[in-house]
C-alpha cells in the first residue's frame, strides 16, 4: 500500500472514528431514539411509533448513558418533572427496561383510583367524553380528554370504569419520586400494578418523550419492506403532549 493510500485509509478511519463518538456524545447528551412496543399508551403513543427523547430535560443520572454506566448515584443538573409529561424511564422493579408513561402524581402527592376516575390529593380529576376511538384492528374505546391540575389536556381510553385497577388504594408519592400512568388506562402495567414498588424514582428518568419521527403500523422497521408500505405518513415529525 502506498504512502497516499495509507493516508487516505487512516483519515477515513478517524472519520468514522469521530462520527461514532459524536453521535455517541447526542445520544448521551442530547437525543435518543426509543420505538414503542406496546399499546399501553394509546391513543398518544401507538405501537410501532418511533420517537426522539430529550435527554437533557430534567438533568443526568447514570441513567442517561448506555448501559447505566458509569455507577454514581442521584442527579446532576436536576429539574422536576411535571403532572402530565410524557417520560421515558427505567422500570424500577429491574432498574433496566425502558418504560414510557404519563407522570401524574409528584412527590407529597396522594394518587387515588375510584371508579374508573383518577383522584388527586382528593380531588377527582376532570375527564370529558368525546367522540369514541377505534384502533387499527377495528376495536372500539369509549375516550376522554383529561384535564391535570396544573391545566394539562390529554387523552385517555377506557374499556370501563370497573376494570382491574379502576379502584385502588390511596398512594402517597415520596420525595424524588413520581406516579405513572399509561393513557389506555385498563392495558397498562403501570405504578398502580407494579409488585414491589408503585413509584418511579428520579434518579431513574431518561428524558422527556419529544416528538415523532417514524411511524408504522407493521410495529417494527424490520423488514422495512412491510414497514415502509404501512407508514402512518400522518404522525411523521408530530409532537407528543
């Protein structure tokens, strides 16, 4: 190999080499991509959506980086979360999968389900019926617009209002902690059900769910040969609230 050649092949390596550490540094720092595997926070989220996480949002924890790593406790740079974001988080009965939810309750709130309705601090939170939602297999949710009680609006769907977790305890949110929900209230493994803890701690949150950048209804982009003929055109670069 010639002197030029050797030269050529080595810029190209440290090309490649700076790329992959840029984009290394935005995923950690700034955006990561996440797709949705399930339908627990439909209508907001469905199933084979492809979404991009601000990372920075509410500060960095170990979290934040691949792998959990490296292993220093709590948060830097931390800002609260507020009732109504959507969040990626690490599910805290493994401190490993990615969750994505509703954060309804906040540290010293008192989260409630009766009767299909959601209670904070006592009281009831307003929910308005409108028109009736129908999934891409044709099935019928009977859906409502939420209203938090900071003023967040955002829909949710119900199958009933007796349904499992439709009644529960009283749950009283500790500090640098949250309560999450998912939008399809009766198909969510949420902190209503989970065996050992009901709360998501701070320290375990990825980011803020941003907005949509693919999105099909084949549920995964591989093979894209059915994912591209089923691209959901209308969600494409569509934000999340």
């Amino acid at each position: 190999m010639s002197r030029q050649s050797t030269g050529s092949f080595m810029e190209t390596v440290r090309t490649i080499i700076y790329a992959v550490l840029i984009a290394i540094v935005v995923r950690t720092l700034a955006y990561e991509p996440f797709n949705i595997p399930s339908g627990s926070m439909k209508p907001t989220l469905l199933e084979g959506d492809y979404l991009f996480v601000k990372k920075w949002v509410y500060g960095y924890s170990r979290h934040s980086f691949p792998f959990s790593w490296p292993p220093f406790s709590g948060r830097i740079w931390e800002a609260p979360v507020q009732r109504g974001d959507v969040v990626v988080f690490k599910w805290p009965e493994d401190n490993k999968t990615d969750y994505i939810k509703r954060i309804v309750g906040i540290p010293g709130d008192r989260i409630q389900m009766k009767g299909g309705v959601l209670y904070i601090n006592d009281q009831p939170v307003t929910r308005e019926r409108i028109e009736d939602w129908v999934d891409e297999n044709g099935h019928r949710f009977t859906r409502y617009i939420e209203t938090l009680p900071n003023g967040v609006r955002h829909p949710i769907i119900e199958e009933g209002d007796q349904e499992d977790y439709d009644e529960t305890d009283v749950f009283t949110v500790p500090a640098d902690s949250y309560f999450a929900m998912g939008d399809n209230r009766d198909h969510s493994s949420d902190s209503r059900a989970w065996p050992t803890t009901h709360f998501v701690p701070a320290e375990n949150l990825v980011g803020r769910a941003s907005f949509l950048f693919y999105s099909t209804a084949a549920g995964n982009l591989w093979p894209i040969w059915d994912a591209l003929p089923q691209t959901r055109w209308d969600r494409l670069m569509t934000g999340i609230h």
